[in-house]
C-alpha cells in the first residue's frame, strides 16, 4: 500500500511539489524521523531563511555595500550547515542523494564566492541577479529536501520490516571501506 506523500501534489504535473519557501519550512518541520532529521531540518531552515533575504534584497537592488555582506554571511551559514551534513551518520552517507546534496552546498558555495568576486571590489553593483541565486538556492535546497524525504521513507521502511540496507557487513560497505582506505593512501 502506497503511503500519502507529505509533499502537496501539483494537479498540472501529478508530481510533488514546493512553490515557496515558506513551504519549504512546512515540511522541513515536519521532517523529524530522528534527532539528525531534526538539526537538519532546523540549518535547512535557516538556510531558507538567508535564501530569501538576499533574493529580497537583489529584487530591490544589486548594490555590492548592501548584498556583499549578505552573501559573505550566508558562506558562513553554508559552511556550518556542510558541517553538519558532513557530520551525519552511515544511514544517511548511505544514501545516493548524499553525494549530490554535498556537491550542491560545495556549487552553491562556488557561485557565492564568484559572484563575490565578479566585476571586482571597485565595482558597484553586483553582477548576480535574484532569479540567477533563486535558481542556484532552489536547486541546492531541493537536493536536500529530497534527501531528507529519501531518508524518511528509508527509516519508516526500517520500521516496517527488518533491513539491511545499512548493515556494514554487508559486502558492498567493506568494498566501499577499502576504496577508501586506497584513496587516502
């Protein structure tokens, strides 16, 4: 039996769908499997909350004095936020969209510091515009929430059944571990 998506459904594409990032919010609070999902969910959130700040702010205007600082602040709340990601446990590492939420914050980071640096310091205007960052931070957040969603759907699959998704004995952990031990020879 198919379980109902916490995701509301567009009618147009019959796919789940977030239009917004107070909706976003709804469901990063309502993403709480575990204490993990929980700190998650709250740095996703704050996240959000710098995302529409600096969208707000380059609506009105790209004046380096009044975004730099802005995007200066939100690398530092990236780079916490990887932090924490990098800090998650075997369940979540285990996940195929872990790679690609880690490689989205590191883009994202990227095209902050670029943006940052275009045009130089002496320019006056910043040359990002807020649909060039919506873009990006959509695109970031969005890998996340899917991971999160991943996750839930793996841990109440756990809770259902006994699995073994996560088991390190499993022979493809211990071929994971020795290509890592390989990698950091």
């Amino acid at each position: 039996m198919a379980s109902k998506p916490r995701l509301p459904i567009d009618p147009t594409t019959n796919l789940p769908s977030i239009n917004s990032f107070g909706e976003l919010s709804n469901f990063l609070r309502s993403a709480v499997a575990d204490e993990d999902s929980r700190q998650l969910s709250e740095s996703m959130g704050q996240l959000a909350t710098h995302v529409e700040a600096i969208i707000a702010r380059l609506r009105l205007n790209r004046n380096r004095t009044a975004v730099a600082p802005m995007l200066v602040d939100m690398l530092t709340v990236l780079r916490s936020h990887r932090n924490l990601i990098v800090n998650l446990g075997l369940p979540w590492r285990g996940l195929y969209e872990y790679a690609g939420y880690l490689q989205a914050l590191n883009n994202f980071r990227v095209l902050i510091g670029q943006w940052l640096l275009d045009g130089g310091p002496r320019s006056i205007d910043l040359l990002v515009s807020a649909e060039d960052f919506e873009l990006v931070a959509w695109r970031t957040l969005g890998e996340g929430t899917l991971m999160i969603d991943m996750y839930e759907q793996v841990v109440s699959r756990q809770s259902d059944e006994p699995s073994t998704l996560f088991d390190p004995t499993q022979p493809q952990v211990e071929r994971a571990v020795q290509w890592w031990k390989k990698l950091r020879r």
